[in-house]
C-alpha cells in the first residue's frame, strides 16, 4: 500500500498545462467582475464573477441564480482560476442560466518537494488550506448573495483535479460536521458538486458519512495514475476517488452520479467543456429539481485526447 501512495502524493505536482496549452483559445471571455473575498497573511485572493445571461436556464424566471464556484487543477502547487480554456467554460455555463465564479485559493505544495510519507502532513495542510479559502469564498458570496443576484440554497461547487479534491473534502467535512465547516452557516451546504478527477483523503481513519452529502457529480478514468479512481487505505488514513466514493455513496443511498471512462487516465480532469451535456443534466434535474436520480455509467470516449501527461507517473516526473 505504501508504494501505492507514494507516488500518488508525488504526482499531484503534475500540472494540467499541457492540456490547456492545446485547447486554449486565442481569446476568451473575460470575467463581468473582479472581487476580493479574503485577505491573507502572504496574498489577497480574488474572485472572477461571470453573470448568468438573463432570462436563460431552468431559472429563468428567478431574479437569483444559482451559481458554480469552481476550483482550478494543479496539485496545490500552481494553477490560476483565470486560464483561457477555463474561461469559456465558465462562459458556456452563464450562457445556460447559472452564475459562475472562480476563485483563487493558497497553493500549500508551491515549491515542495515531497518525500515518500513525510509528505503526508504536508499534503493534508494544503488541501485543508484550500478548503477554508473555498469556505470563506462561499461566505463572501452568502454576505453579497443579494449584489450578485445568487441564490444561496444553489450553491455549487465544481472543481478540476486538486480542486475536485478540494470540493470533496469541504462537503466531507460539512458532513462530518468538522471544526473546520464550522465558518459556515448552521443551516447551510452546498447544493452540488461536481468533481473532475478528484478524491478525498483522511487522516481521521476510513471516510464515512454520517450526514448525506449533496448531490454529487463525479467524472474520472479508471487507468488514473495520479489520483487513484479505487480506494488506499493506510493505518489511520484513507485516501479515495472515484470507484471508492461511488461505494461509500450507494452504501447510504446518496444522490451522485459517476461516469467512469474506461481506461482514460487522468485527462479527464480537464474534461469541463467536453462534458457539458452530462453536467447541465445533473444540474437541472439533481440541483435544482432535487430529483434522487442515481447513475453509474461506464463510458468508451475515445474522443478525448490523451497528452502525455496524463500517463505520467510520480518516477516519470521526478527521476
């Protein structure tokens, strides 16, 4: 188990640039406001707001929209919520009725270099530094829901790679009613998540759900070798993604959806634009219609395209 989770931790570094470099447009939308939501003591952090197109989506009617915070990839260590492919998607999605919003968040791995297990404290500390910036975001937009036109009971998170981590671990953590969820509201938790390759990782022994999370959207290859599509489990620790949260989620009938894409590695990460359909149709009849409507799909999409990163490993990256 050990060898598994070594070079898990070690290629969470692997950025999603490659990927983007390839699908970036010349131009791409630019955001309808630029705020900051907290001050830290090394930054500010900024979020980018993309205004719903009025009068579109299952909301049309509603003078609040829902809005999808979405959380960029890059293992903790780099990224930027502004990046050209992300931005259209962001785009497409207002164009459909629903606010968009992209947040920065402090990259806890910037210039680490991991080493076997003592990288797991290190680890951990940049997915829970992540987490509080995307609840004190979610604050920011609860505080100014009525400025921006958002309906805070359609709060949705979405997030590629380390932010579909991120996403993860924060309704975990609301679910287990941790210290850390606490900033929030008694009354609230998201209305969605959408996780692109992600995972949650515990250090408080197996990952349980004591309160049924929100209804889920998870997207990810079945060869990934970067975040693990099973499950890991060490002594007092547990780390688990796509097949193994599908598990723990039928286990306490959740409402989620999986779409596993067979033998797509981790490219489907970056898969946002390509699988609109799939999350406009969760959105609606999930989110908003709050219909239980479970799905497990296994998915042939050779469509996608496979760089070379998305095969790499942690000895690849790091030899």
């Amino acid at each position: 188990m050990k060898r598994l989770l070594i070079p898990l931790l070690l290629a969470l570094l692997l950025p999603l640039s490659a990927l983007r470099a390839q699908t970036a447009p010349k131009t791409a939308p630019t955001p309808d406001k630029t705020l900051c939501f907290a001050h830290r003591d090394t930054c500010d952090l900024w979020l980018d707001y993309y205004a719903a197109a009025p009068g579109s989506g299952p909301c049309a009617d509603s003078l609040r929209k829902p809005v999808v915070i979405h959380i960029f990839g890059g293992a903790f260590a780099m990224g930027s919520r502004n990046q050209p492919a992300d931005r259209v998607w962001y785009r497409r999605l207002a164009d459909e009725g629903y606010h968009v919003v992209a947040i920065d968040y402090r990259l806890g791995m910037k210039g680490v270099r991991v080493s076997g297990l003592s990288g797991l404290p290190m680890l951990r500390n940049a997915i829970q530094m992540a987490v509080d910036d995307l609840l004190s975001a979610t604050n920011y937009l609860i505080d100014h829901a009525e400025a921006l036109a958002i309906d805070i009971d359609r709060i949705v998170v979405s997030g590629s790679s380390a932010g579909a981590m991120t996403a993860l671990q924060a309704e975990w953590e609301i679910c287990n009613g941790m210290e850390p969820a606490r900033v929030l509201p008694d009354w609230f938790n998201f209305a969605g998540i959408m996780a692109f390759s992600g995972a949650i990782f515990s250090t408080e022994g197996a990952i349980r759900f004591p309160q049924k999370p929100c209804p889920v959207l998870l997207f990810h290859g079945t060869a990934d070798r970067i975040v693990p599509y099973g499950q890991i489990s060490l002594p007092g620790k547990q780390f688990a993604g796509g097949d193994g949260l599908a598990k723990k989620f039928k286990d306490i009938d959740a409402n989620f959806q999986i779409y596993r894409f067979r033998d797509a590695g981790h490219e489907i990460a970056a898969t946002m634009p390509h699988n609109l359909p799939e999350e406009l149709r969760f959105l609606e009849m999930n989110v908003i219609r709050g219909i239980h409507r479970p799905l497990d799909a296994l998915v042939l999409d050779t469509s996608i395209p496979t760089p070379d990163w998305a095969k790499a490993t942690a000895r690849d990256l790091y030899k």
